[in-house]
C-alpha cells in the first residue's frame, strides 16, 4: 500500500529574491562550467544546497540552509500541503504539451515490497554523495520523480480546479514553464491519499535519491530508540504523474563511444550486416525519420570512418535468442538497449559490462547534432542513435521485478531543484 502525506514545504521567499535567479536543474545533470553559472547567478542559487564546490560541500551546504532559514530567505509553510506542479514545454515536432502532477511525501518502502518499484540500475557513487548531503542537512532539496497509473484520471479531478487560480511559484527555466499551487485542504489530500493507497508507485527518476532516503532511515532509525515510524525521515519527498496522461513524453538518450584502441568503422558495419539490414543516408534526418518508420531494434548511427548517415534494423527477431546470451526475462530482452548494450557494444565492440557501468567508453548525449558533432570533430568514434522507451515497456519491466540499463529512459523535461524543499525532522 503506497502511503502519502502533506508537508510543510520550504520555498523561497520570493519577496526577498527573485524565483527565476534562484532555480537550477537537477544536481546530476549540471556540469562544472554550469555550477560556476549558478553560483555566479545568484548568492542565493539553490546550487549551493544541491552541488556546493567548496571544500567540505556537505558541511557548507547545511550552514548555508541554516542561514537562509534564519534570514526569511527560505521560509517554511505553516501548514502541511500538497504542491500540484504543471509544467508546459513543446515536444519534438514543436507541439504544446502540459505534464500535470504533483508534489508530496511518499512513505519509504523497500523494493522487494513491490509498492514503490524501480526500472533502472543504480550506481554507488552518488547515493554515497546524496547520503552524506541528508546527514549533514537532515533535509532533501530535489524530488524523486515518480509515476502511477491512473487511467480514469480520477485523481485530476482533485487537482484541476486549482489550475484555474493563480500559482504560488510561475517560472521559466530552460524553455520550460514551472507553475506550482499549494492545497492545504485536508479532504483534497485524503481523496488523492485514498486514491494513491492501493496503487504501485514507479520510479521514473530519481533512483540514487530513493535509495539515500532508504539508508537514511535506517540510519535514523538505529539511532532513535524511541521510533515510530511516523517520524519526517520515514518518507521522502516526490513527484507525482499519471503513468496515462497524454503530457508524460519519454525521449531517447544516445549513446557516444570514445577511446576504443582498435575502433575500425568498416569493420563494425561488416560485423553488423550479419545480422542487421544497413541503410545508408546523406544527411541525419533522413537517417531519423528512417529510424522512426521502423517499429522495434533499429539504431541510427554516424561513425569517423564514414560522412554518411546509417541504420541498422534486426533481420529477424527470433535472432535475440542468439545475440543476447545474458539470462534475461522477456520484459528485458526485448527492450532496444538491451541488444544495443549487450551484442553491439559488448560482441562487437568489446566494451564490458563493467566498462559501461564505469562509463569508460561511453557517455550518454539527448541532442542528436551534439552526438554527430562529437564524432566530427574527433572527439568520439561512434555514435548509436536509440528510438524512445515505450511507457508500457518501463511498467513492463517495473512490474516483473526487474530493471533496464542506465539511461534508458529520458523523462522530459526534468524537475528543476528549488521550487519546494523537505525537511526530514521537525
């Protein structure tokens, strides 16, 4: 049983500092150059919570939260709330889509419970780095992104009439319009709580701060003889979309391969039409819209060795069997990544298993130009071009218990770090 709750949310004083300096993206995805923006942007960019670069980040981090909540700079409301969260972007094709939602706490419950459900792998390194950002600040500052099903939409009649009314955060980031609404009404809450109860809760995004916000309870746990397990530390701050909703977009990650030893570009479109049909185009969108026209396991790619475009379609199906040897249940198997990850990258290529989870060889890039620009100027060899995960797939996969490769999935667009922020104790 999912279990949720309102919260007294932290949000900036928009009196004192103005909302659109003070925003940022989601500590993971923000590069040195772009933490010095931030940082540059505003004294009171919430970077200096999420991706501190001074020297003991943890311990500034919690000093300066300390300081901004002291100073009115943050202030807490007074009381427990649910945020309802609409984001308005353009698609692809330049269509104007709205992601509706909303923000609550969602209690903590192992995976093996099958309640909350992953769908990708995780890594240690930055559940390490989340892990010591919680301790030090007893407070999570980013939402885990998460989805339920919903087809009836009956949880949108709760939050729809407040759409209609002025926001208590409007802003614009990165081409995104942010608006969130604040409702403290005890009978909105209950009806979406009732609601959300006998449903599972899939992770979209957000897995590393899911499993600190696990560690972290059970830290808290062991240190408190008297737990209730009502206590703040119990739950974790999320995101809330409707799995059915037209306005939940999934885009492709692509990925870009470097530094391999013995890369030869023929050599690997000889190895592929064994098994694949290559097409070859002179320009990349010729390549793109082929690669849309096919339904399943085509990869766009562009290689140093050649100026031309190419796609490579399985010739057969039934083909998986021998191409992927890794015991894998059918929800996983069958998923793009999967053949491009184990045959193409690791067969082929030779890029282990390990090698991909290090990233040694491979980074992951959304815009298609910046991946062919990479292989252009030298800079990488090769570049797979992926066709968006199917929302059924990721429910596929959550359902049955497993999890897809890293960067499978791109829900956009991402939340942006700085809208409502959770402390973990009162």
């Amino acid at each position: 049983m999912a279990t949720i709750k309102a919260f007294r949310g932290i949000r900036y004083n928009q009196m004192k500092v103005p909302i659109a300096d003070v925003v940022a993206p989601p500590y993971d995805v923000i590069s040195p150059e772009q933490q010095n923006g931030y940082y540059a942007k505003d004294p009171f960019n919430v970077i200096r919570l999420i991706l501190g670069r001074e020297e003991d980040r943890y311990a500034s981090a919690a000093k300066t939260y300390s300081e901004w909540l002291e100073s009115d700079v943050l202030l807490r409301d007074l009381t427990s709330s649910i945020y309802p969260l609409v984001q308005t972007f353009k698609s692809l094709d330049g269509n104007l889509i709205q992601r509706k939602g909303f923000i609550a706490l969602c209690r903590l419950e192992e995976f093996e419970k099958k309640i909350v459900l992953p769908h990708e792998r995780t890594l240690s390194k930055a559940k390490e780095d989340r892990f010591k950002l919680f301790k030090a600040t007893k407070s999570n500052f980013s939402q885990v992104f998460s989805l339920y099903s919903d087809p009836e939409k009956k949880i949108d009649q709760y939050l729809d009439p407040v759409h209609s009314t002025y926001p208590v955060i409007d802003v614009q980031f990165d081409e995104v319009k942010n608006q969130l609404w604040q409702i403290s009404d005890p009978m909105i809450v209950d009806g979406i709580a009732a609601l959300i109860e006998p449903k599972q809760v899939l992770i979209a995004d957000g897995h590393h701060r899911y499993e600190t916000g696990l560690a972290y309870r059970d830290l808290m746990r062991s240190q408190n003889p008297h737990h209730s397990g009502k206590e703040l530390y119990n739950y974790i701050m999320m995101f809330f979309t409707n799995l059915d909703d037209e306005g939940l977009v999934i885009f492709p990650t692509h990925r870009v391969i470097h530094s391999l030893p013995k890369y030869d570009g023929a050599e690997l479109t000889a190895k592929l039409q064994e098994h694949f049909t290559l097409q070859v185009f002179p320009t990349p969108q010729m390549m793109m819209d082929a690669q849309k026209l096919s339904n399943r396991f085509t990869f766009g790619l562009v290689s140093n060795h050649s100026s031309k475009f190419f796609t490579a379609t399985l010739k057969d199906e039934s083909l998986l069997q021998t191409l992927i040897t890794d015991t894998l249940p059918a929800e996983v198997r069958e998923l793009d990544v999967v053949l491009l990850h184990s045959h193409i990258l690791r067969n082929l290529l030779g890029i282990s298993q390990e090698a991909q989870d290090k990233k040694l060889n491979i980074h992951y890039i959304q815009n298609v130009h910046e991946c062919i620009e990479e292989v252009a100027s030298g800079a990488s060899q090769i570049a797979f071009f992926v066709s968006p995960t199917k929302r059924d797939q990721v429910r596929a996969v959550a359902k049955s218990g497993n999890v897809m490769p890293q960067k499978s999935t791109f829900f956009f667009p991402k939340l942006i770090s700085g809208l409502v922020l959770n402390k973990m104790e009162e």
